[in-house]
C-alpha cells in the first residue's frame, strides 16, 4: 500500500495527464515527518548543530532545484506553480539563515587577538 497513491481514477492515456492525489495519504506522510523531524532535531547536542545545518542546507539546495522544476512546468495547475513558488522562498530563505547561523558559530570558536593598550 503506497501512502502517496494516487486515486482510483485512471489517468488520462493521453499523455500530461495527473492523478488525483490521496489528500489524506498526503497529510499522513506531512505529519509523520514532521514529528520524526521534531524528534531528531531535539535530541541533537548542541555541538553537532553546526554539522546538522550543513545537511539541512543541502536538503533544502535539493528542496529549490525541485521546486524550480515544478515552478517552471506548463502542464501543471496553477495553484501546484503557487506552491513551488512558496517552497523556493522557503528553502532559500533556511539556506541563507542556515549560512549566516553557521558563520556566526564559528565565528565564536575562533581565538580573538588581544588588543594592546
């Protein structure tokens, strides 16, 4: 049993054509990865953060690239070009902060120079 399944409709055997998606597959998988998300987030030691935003800003590089391809393509509804939208500003915005968190924290493990009075 997939939980992403499409319906039982068939679709179209001409080409383009899309599925109707299990909405309640959909928000089950959301929602389980969410709370798994959650879970792992919080039992991360403080240390190994600086480690774990360099992996969540690859994810979220992979997380553009595939919204730029849904964005881009003429043969989906409008609203699913919406959401590709929202997800580029989203993952952009988590890379961006993720750099600007990650530079900040080593900047804090770096010796300062005394300065001479």
């Amino acid at each position: 049993m997939m939980l992403l399944a499409l319906s039982e409709h068939p679709a179209p055997a001409a080409g383009g054509g899309h599925g109707e998606l299990d909405v309640m597959g959909a928000l089950f998988v959301f929602m389980l990865a969410t709370f798994i998300g959650v879970m792992v987030i919080q039992r991360v030691s403080r240390l190994l953060h600086t480690p774990l935003m360099s992996l969540t800003n690859a994810i979220s590089a992979i997380a553009v690239v595939g919204a730029i391809i849904v964005s881009a393509g003429k043969d989906y509804p409008g609203y699913i070009t919406a959401l590709g939208l929202v997800a580029i500003f989203c993952s952009t915005t988590n890379i961006v902060s993720g750099f600007l968190i990650t530079d900040r924290m080593l900047k804090m493990f770096k010796k300062q120079e005394k300065v001479a009075k």
